[in-house]
C-alpha cells in the first residue's frame, strides 16, 4: 500500500471532509489503476466502533425527498448526530452525463459543518444505486458519521437494490389516493419498512391521512416479518416542509432499528447484505475482465454483431462467449 493512500485513510478516519470527497471519487473511478488503489483505501480504514444505522430511501417523483431528507438531517444534527447523505441521480442514457443537483436542492444541510452530502450519478447501474454506493457507505461510517442516508433515483420495480445495502427501507409518497398507490410496484411495498405520507399539511392533512389508511390497509395483506415488532411496516403521516409528523417518524425508524438490533437481525441482514455484495461484485468484475481482454475484444464484437442481426440467440450468444474464455463447459 503507498504512503499516499495511507494519509487519505486517516484523512477520511480524522473525518477530514476534502479527503472523504477524494476518496469517494477514488472508488467512483472506472480506471483499472484506480481500483487497485480504492480496494487498498478501503481495507486500511478503521472500523467504527459502533455501527451506523443506514437508512435506505425512495418515493415517487415530485413527493419532496430532498425536503424530507433536508428536514430531517437538520433534526438529526440539531440532535447530535453525524449524517451522510448518499444521493444517487439519474444519468443520460444517450450522453452519460448526469445533474448531480441534491446539493442545491438542500442548501441548508450542506452547511453544516456535522452533514456530508454527496450524489453521483448512477449510469449504468440499475436497482436506483451507483455501483459503488456499498464502498461510499463503508467511506462515510470510517469518517465517522453516525447516521447514512441512501436516497435512490426515484421508485420503480427496479429500486429495491437499496433495500439489500441499508437496515430500514423508507418509502415516501404523496398523498394521491388511487392512483399512487396501483402505481407502486409490489415489490418495493414488500420490501418497504416504513411508509411516509408526505405532505400533509393545510388542505392536503386530510388526504394524506386517507391515504395513509390505504397503505395501511394495504400492508396489512402481506405476510408480516417474524423477526419485526408487531405493526410493521408501519404507515405514518408527515409534512417535511413544516416538521408536523417529523420526530414520530423518526421515533418509528428508531424502533424497528433498536428491535432489529437487540434480535440480532441486523447483524445477519447485514451478513447475507456482504454475501449478495459479493457476488454481485463478482458478477460485475468478470464482466469487466473478459471484457477488456485483448484477445476476447474482437470475438465478443462478432457475437455481438450476430446477436443484433438475428442470426444467434442471446443465451447461445452469452454461452458462446464463456465458452471461448473458459473452453468447453459440457
């Protein structure tokens, strides 16, 4: 390991804020040499000696995450505590490119000298994380923050990848009755700890309240968690823009995650989290690897072609293509 990564691993111990920003950008690096160098930070750094608590969060667009996230990263902080917000954004099909604007959508938590906030964009990535959203949440609990926000690109059948990273999943909604409610996937309701109406404040409190009824309806038909204390997931109001509903809220998130932890099972979601990290991981850097071998270059350029052609089927094609890595596979 060279003495430069070294020093940014106790920068970032420290809680050095411009050396968590380069670390991040480290491990968020596509560079082959990059790697080498983001797998040496993060095997120096220290681990906390109490462990986070990572809170996962997604919800439809327009629901008011940033104002929900700002609100309460600034009660946390008031509170004591250290918060990390991990922002992914959507990139560009088409160009790649990405807004990365949550700093500006939470200008008031970026202030604090007791907040980080970081976005990056997903690219390719799907499941509403970047790739290396795991390693940026190892790099903030070594700088010391007690608390990490994980909040996706918005809510799909595809965004409950961050429920396999963080603790508690939340998932914010508007009040919408009907229509919001056959519009989220059952998927992520499953795998959805806590639900939050948002907005319910003035004209909206009583529609929010209506629709939080329906969730909870709702959730009362799927198969309750055995290790969970009884009325979870739960369905609470809230409105982030005047705080009304924000501490119970939070009080709700503390309970699962006290009982999760005093059971035992958030160490074991934690374990099967590394196993599923690991071989995803494996997945993605054999990919990587046959990818950028010289020789399998051009030969995966003509499977390809023969793919978007019509002439071989995508599965023969895939097969093809680890039988010229690997040989005959039988």
């Amino acid at each position: 390991m060279s003495d430069t990564i070294e020093i940014l691993a106790a920068q970032v111990a420290f809680g050095n804020r411009r050396a968590l920003a380069k670390a991040i950008t480290l491990i968020e690096s596509r560079r082959a040499a990059d790697r080498t160098k983001a797998e040496s930070l993060l095997a120096a750094l220290p681990k906390p000696e109490t462990p986070a608590l990572r809170l996962g969060l997604s919800g439809t667009p327009g629901v008011g995450k940033s104002t929900f996230i700002e609100a309460l990263g600034l009660m946390l902080v008031e509170a004591g505590h250290k918060v990390a917000v991990l922002a992914v954004d959507p990139s560009s099909a088409r160009s790649g490119g990405s807004i990365l604007g949550d700093k500006t959508r939470m200008e008031q938590l970026s202030r604090s000298p007791q907040a980080f906030i970081r976005p990056s964009p997903a690219q390719t990535q799907l499941g509403g994380v970047a790739r290396r959203t795991r390693e940026a949440i190892r790099l903030v609990e070594a700088a010391g923050h007690d608390i990490v926000l994980v909040e996706t690109v918005g809510v799909g059948q595809s965004e409950t990848l961050v429920a396999e990273m963080t603790d508690i999943f939340v998932l914010l909604l508007a009040p919408a009755a009907g229509d919001e409610l056959q519009g989220v996937k059952r998927g992520i309701m499953e795998m959805a700890d806590v639900l939050l109406v948002n907005k319910a404040d003035g004209a909206l409190k009583p529609q929010a309240e209506s629709t939080r009824a329906d969730y909870a309806g709702a959730l009362g038909l799927m198969r309750p968690r055995p290790d969970d204390p009884k009325g979870y997931p739960a369905a609470r109001t809230l409105s982030a823009q005047t705080g009304e509903g924000l501490s119970e809220a939070w009080d709700t998130i503390m309970t699962l995650a006290t009982a999760r932890l005093s059971s035992g099972a958030l160490i074991a979601r934690r374990a099967e989290q590394n196993r599923t990290w690991f071989r995803e991981e494996l997945t993605g850097q054999f990919l990587d690897h046959v990818q950028n071998l010289p020789a399998m270059k051009s030969a995966i350029s003509d499977i390809e072609a023969s793919v978007v052609s019509g002439a071989l089927p995508p599965s023969a094609a895939a097969r093809k293509v680890i039988e010229s890595v690997f040989g005959e596979t039988g």
